[in-house]
C-alpha cells in the first residue's frame, strides 16, 4: 500500500536521528551496500530514565521512525515533545546510497539541506572522509601514536607527551537467544563493560550493561536496553513494523521547502 510522505509523517510522531558534521565528516565512502536491503516502515518508543542522588527520577520519552526502500534509501526522523520553551519538532535525515545525498530537514520547517557526494575513487584505497570546505594542498597526517589508541598533545618546545587512553574492559558478552518482536525473529545479546576503579576518578568499578535484539531478515536492531550508572537507562523498543516498500516520496522534503545543495570534497581521514 501506497502512502503520501506527510501520512507517514503522522504515523510517526516523527523521531531521532544525527544531522551529519557540515565540515570535516566520515560520512563513508560511499560505496553501495552489495546486499538487496528489504523494505520496512518501523517505528520506536525511546525512553530515558535517570535517577538523581537524592532518588528522584528523570523520564523522557520520544518516538523515531525508521524507513528503508529496497534500493537503500533511509529515513530516520525524530519527534521530540513539547517543553517549556520549545514546541514539539521532528528532525528528518534522509541516506540516499544511489545519488549519494543526504538530506536534512525539520518540522516544523522551511529549509532542507542536501549534502551531495561525488563518486569513490577507483583507488578505493583506505577511507575516505568528507568535508563542505575546498580542501588545501596540504594535510595532517595522522601520526603512529594515534593510530595506536593513544593521543600525543604538544609540551612547548621541549617535545611531546604522550597519555595512554583510559582502559574499559568488556567483562562479559552473553547470548539471549531468540525472541518475536513485532513479528520477526530477533537475536539477543547482552553485553557487560566494566570501566576500573580509578579510571574515571570512580572510586569503585563501574558497570554498564547493553542489551541489543537484532532482526537479522531485516538488517534492523528491534530493541535496545542499556543501563549506565552514568546516564541512567535507555530503552528503544520497535512498537510497529510494516515490511511493504514505502512511497518513494517519503524520502522527500515536504513541498513549499526551500531545497540548498552543498557539494563534498574528498580528503584523507584524520
């Protein structure tokens, strides 16, 4: 069944997504996925819980719809509520792999952006990073101790210091087995990273926990719990799915929206 973009756009509440960097960015190479992906329409309720010292709980809760084409192309938008001083507004990203676009916009909203990709080199060697600023003709390697995992920042003139990383150790990974979210079979994994005593100024160890359902069939996460005595915990839950292809006009901006084009420039990953 066909639908316009703006019934999608209700049937949402519209949710979440990451504008990507309008300068220097890995947006990837570009490349187009070998598999055919399988079209679906989900929508998730995210919730976030934190718990202040003296027992009081944060909740926030905000819905995201994710929509893919069987040629690739992906919409992810996020509905955030109402608050005090702002009104409830939807951010929209659309991943375009076949005219290597991404285009961003918001509702309510009179602008859409598009970043435009040309194609990967034949080279294909290592990878490649974007930016909307004419590269110079000279970069900044990246130097051996960073790409080793440790970072080296300058002492005047004197020399260099290098700082070792912050270790976390991933304690535990455990296998969940299978459920049916929403009517496709989903994989669970749970995962347990304990950061040491002292590694964060924590005076004990610290232990976060993620666990994550996988729709393989789909190429999709269903569901996500992740407990952090940081942050607090999330949850991200598919609470509706429809595997039809979408109407291709969902992936784009709504009429009367002012489309501006920006061209990307290939340059070395840093």
């Amino acid at each position: 069944m066909r639908r316009n973009r703006n019934a999608v756009l209700a049937m949402c509440a519209l949710a979440g997504f990451a504008f990507p960097v309008f300068g220097q960015g890995g947006i990837g190479s570009g490349n187009v996925a070998p598999h055919v992906p399988h079209p679906y329409t989900a929508k998730f309720r995210i919730t976030t819980e934190q718990t202040l010292a003296n027992g009081t709980t944060i909740t926030h809760e905000r819905t995201e719809i994710v929509v893919m084409d069987s040629e690739g192309r992906r919409l992810t938008a996020s509905t955030f509520p109402v608050s005090e001083q702002i009104p409830e507004r939807t951010m929209v990203n659309v991943s375009d792999p076949v005219a290597r676009t991404s285009t961003n916009w918001m509702v309510p909203g009179k602008r859409a952006q598009v970043q435009h990709r040309p194609a990967a080199s034949e080279s294909g060697q290592g990878a490649t990073c974007w930016t909307t600023v004419v590269p110079q003709a000279t970069t900044v390697p990246l130097s051996p101790d960073r790409a080793a995992g440790t970072v080296t920042a300058s002492v005047g003139a004197g020399g260099t210091s290098t700082v070792a990383p912050k270790r976390r150790t991933a304690s535990n990974k455990e296998d969940l087995g299978t459920q049916t979210i929403q009517g496709v079979v989903a994989t669970g994994t749970r995962f347990t990273l304990t950061t040491p005593a002292g590694a964060d100024g924590n005076d004990a160890p610290l232990v976060r926990v993620r666990e994550v359902w996988d729709a393989k069939s789909l190429g999709l996460m269903v569901r996500e719990v992740t407990d952090d005595p940081v942050t607090g915990k999330l949850t991200k839950e598919l609470v509706e799915l429809s595997q039809s292809e979408p109407d291709p006009a969902t992936f784009q901006p709504p009429e009367g929206y002012v489309v501006v084009t920006q061209e990307l420039h290939a340059i070395p990953c840093q």
